[in-house]
C-alpha cells in the first residue's frame, strides 16, 4: 500500500514538472530558425506576406483607382508570385522601417538604400540605382559644385542614404555642413525648400523628377557622389527561402522589360516644358483660384464633379479670366459660346458665378449623352474631349477607331483616332467631316495634368496642416538634427 501510494505521488509531480517545463518553454521568446526555407514556408502558409513600407509618391499612396505607386506595383507582383495576399504596413518614416522588419515583418520595400553592414536585415539585388540630387531654391545663385554650398541651410532624410551620401563627402570637404530630419518626406523637404525655410535640400534624382511639377520654384543643382541602389530588407536569422525568391521574381522582371517599364512609367516623365507650364499654373493658382474656388465648389455640389476638375477645365479654358474672349466670339471662364450658353440659360458669359455653373452642367449633360458602354475614366475623358471638339466629332473619331480595329469605348484608342479627322481621307468618310482633331487631345492630357497638380496640392494640405500646427514657426528647426563640419 505505502508502495503503490509513493509511486502515485511520483507520478502526479513528475506531471507537475512537465506541465511546469512546457510553460516555461511557452513563455521563453522564440528563436528564428535558420533553415533555408523556413521563412518562406512561413509565409506561404498564412497565406500573406507582411510588408513594411511608406506613404509617398515613389512607394505606396491611394490613388483616384486604389492603391498605386512604383514599389506597390512590384510588391503586389511579388505576392501574386509567391501565390500569397498582400499586408501593407504604412505607418512609418524611413528610419522607422528597417526596425520593424527586423522586429516583426515579412519585408520592407520603402525606398531602402542597400547597404550590406547593416544589422539584422538582408537585402535583395539592386532594384534600380538611386542617385543623390543637390536641388536648390530657385533664385538663388545656381550652385554647381560642393565648394558653392557655403553658407547655405542644405536639409536630408536620415536614414535614406542621402544622410550616408554626405558624411561620405564630408570626410574629403571638411567644411561641409547639412541639417537632417527623420520626421520628415521627400515631399515636405521640398516645400521647405520653396517657402525659403531651406535654402537646398539632398534628395534622390527620380524623387526629384517625380515631384517636381509640384514644385516650381524648385531647381535640380547637380549629382552628389556615387549612385546607391534601391533593394527590399528581410529579416536576418530566418533563412534565406523569402529572399532567394525575391531575387529570382526581380531577375524574372528584370528580363522581361517589365522592371523598365515600371520606372518610365513612375519615373521617366521629365517634360521640361510642361515643368515650365506647372509654374506657371502654380502662380495662377495662388492669385487667381482664390476668388473663384468657392463657385467651383458649389457647381461640384451641383453636378457631382469633383471641384478641382471643374477648375482645371476652367484654367484649360481661360486660365481662370472671367473676362476671356476668343477669336471666334467663345467667351468667358469656362469659355462657352452663344448658342451653348443660351441652351442652358446663361444670360451673361462674363459673370464668373454663371459661366462656371454653366459649364459644368454643360460637362455633365456631355457625359450623360455618351453611351453607357464607355465606363470609368474613359467616359470622363471622352466627355472633356467632347467639351472642346464637340459630340459629333467625338462620335466620328469613335466610329474611325472602329474602322481601324480599336475600342471605341477606350480613350487611349479614341485619341489615337481624333487627329485622323484633320486628314481628308478620314474626315471625307465621317458624318461631321474636318475638325482640328488634335487639340482634343491636348487639352484632355493638360486638363488631366492641372487636375493632378490641383488634387496634390490639396492632398500635402490636408497631410501637413496637422504637422504644422502642431510645429510652430521655431519648433520646425527642432525637427533637424544639425550635422557641423568636421573640422
């Protein structure tokens, strides 16, 4: 009996200390494994990849279809790979991104600079190079070289590369000297360059390209240093099946022409002309737009447009002058002609109020006419189309892109069409006959511009006004960290 008791009592705490083991074990951090496809295998088996990433421009932002932006695009491309959903994780700054991989995430794909020392993290092959652009205010005198950045207030990002970039040049120009942020984007140190709170800022080149419609009074200096080279970071320690296969989906793109054709999509648009353009908008904008946004407004409450649209028609027409008059007796902001604007009531062109509400339900009652076979952005464009050209000559560039095997029901087919009606043996055929079919096409894509510009501008003012009125005018300077020269 005392046996059998003894031998109980040994069994029931020798199950005491294994349930005691096995929480103790729970309770210990887990240790990444080091198998070469552990990684991967994790990922494909939750079904999603976790990418940590940043709200700008050149990475991710929603735009007027969803998500977009040039590492989104391969992001999403990479997941459709691996055969997996996509999780984004937005919520940082540059420096914030290579932690939280290494902390929690599957990747990081935000503008990361590849740079092999750092801890913790992998990276993938080079992306696409990436090289530091000085850009200066415009009217100061244009520096071409380190020696002219003397005295000047020169913001960075820390932890972009730009930041690595600099203190590399500032072991061979000692007096080099730079302020540096972590708080901040591209996009505000731009706008902290034009509004002359810095005199230059460090930024990359095809960062610069992309933004610099929006910031006219912004010029390109010239390249500092060497190029770095865009990759992705994963976590070290995990194995390396996630990062083998990164690295074959980009060689497959790279291969392919479609890595190319994703950078001259994002990155390659660098018109000169309409940059000039864009300044030029941008003034009109500033003293003009005021007095008339209001009535823009109220004729998009109206109408359902959205108002910076109806702006951006009304700029393409007039560039906002209420008094405008053409050639041929078009009058006023949304300049309409007579029978037009007798068909809709519009006793006088010239009163701002009633061209512009006449003009956008002019617009509407366009778009509504065309058939409901044209969906979406197409729909919209080929109503503008018709706003200058006309409806019929709308409807005979449709039919002549019919004729030659297109959609009509496309816009990118459609305005291939529209120049064709200046050639007689196309307009010959075409109920309405000539028309300057090219101008259509033009002021689609320069009103689709000015939208653009418009709905930025818009947007960085919604994003920053938070910012700022928690920064008072001496507070932004806390945001830099300074950087002296090292003499």
């Amino acid at each position: 009996m005392l046996a059998f008791w003894l031998d109980h009592v040994r069994r029931r705490w020798r199950g005491y200390l294994i349930l005691c083991a096995a929480l103790l074990l729970a309770l210990l951090p887990v240790q990444p494994s080091s198998e070469p496809g552990a990684h991967l295998q994790d990922v494909q088996q939750r079904d999603f990849i976790n990418v940590h990433t940043r709200n700008t421009p050149t990475t991710y932002y929603e735009g007027r279809q969803g998500p977009t932006g040039f590492e989104y695009e391969l992001m999403r491309r990479f997941a459709d790979y691996l055969g997996v959903s996509l999780s984004l994780n937005d919520d940082h700054n540059t420096s914030e991104v290579l932690g939280a991989v290494r902390r929690e995430g599957d990747m990081g794909a935000a503008a990361l600079p590849l740079e092999p020392g750092r801890e913790g993290v992998i990276f993938s092959r080079p992306i696409m190079p990436l090289q530091p652009l000085l850009v200066y205010r415009r009217g100061l005198p244009p520096p071409d070289s380190l020696d002219d950045l003397q005295g000047l207030e020169i913001g960075t990002l820390s932890g972009s590369g730009t930041d690595t970039v600099m203190r590399e040049l500032q072991a061979e120009h000692p007096t080099l000297s730079w302020k540096e942020s972590d708080e901040l984007e591209v996009t505000s140190l731009l706008s902290r360059v034009a509004s002359g709170k810095l005199d230059a800022a460090v930024v990359f080149e095809h960062q610069f390209r992309l933004n610099r419609l929006f910031f006219p009074d912004v010029e390109d200096g010239f390249r500092l240093g060497k190029p770095l080279s865009l990759a992705w970071a994963f976590p070290a320690g995990q194995g390396l099946g996630l990062v083998r296969e990164a690295n074959r989906f980009l060689a497959d793109m790279q291969d392919n022409g479609l890595l190319q054709r994703l950078e001259t999509r994002y990155f390659g648009r660098d018109n000169y002309l309409e940059y000039v353009g864009a300044r030029t908008f941008i003034a009109h904008a500033q003293e003009r737009l005021p007095d008339y946004a209001q009535l823009f407004r109220q004729s998009a409450r109206d109408t359902g447009f959205d108002w910076k649209l109806l702006a951006a028609v009304g700029y393409q027409e007039s560039h906002w002058d209420p008094e405008a008059t053409s050639p041929t007796g078009v009058r006023g902001l949304m300049m309409l002609t007579l029978p037009t604007a007798s068909d809709l009531g519009v006793e006088n062109r010239l009163d701002p109020a009633q061209s512009i509400e006449g003009g956008a339900r002019y617009l509407r009652s366009l778009e509504q006419r065309l058939p409901e076979s044209i969906t979406g952005d197409d729909r919209l464009y080929m109503a503008l189309a018709a706003y200058n050209v006309g409806l019929g000559h709308l409807y005979d560039a449709r039919d002549i892109t019919r004729q030659r095997g297109g959609d009509p029901d496309a816009w990118v087919d459609v305005r291939r069409s529209l120049p064709l009606l200046q050639e007689s043996r196309w307009h010959e055929q075409t109920r309405h006959g000539y028309a300057r079919g090219g101008e259509p096409v033009i002021y689609v894509r320069n009103i689709r511009r000015y939208h653009e510009i418009l709905a930025y501008v818009d947007r960085s003012q919604e994003q920053f006004q938070p910012l700022n009125a928690r920064l008072p005018e001496e507070a932004s300077r806390e945001m830099f960290d300074v950087i002296p020269p090292s003499t």
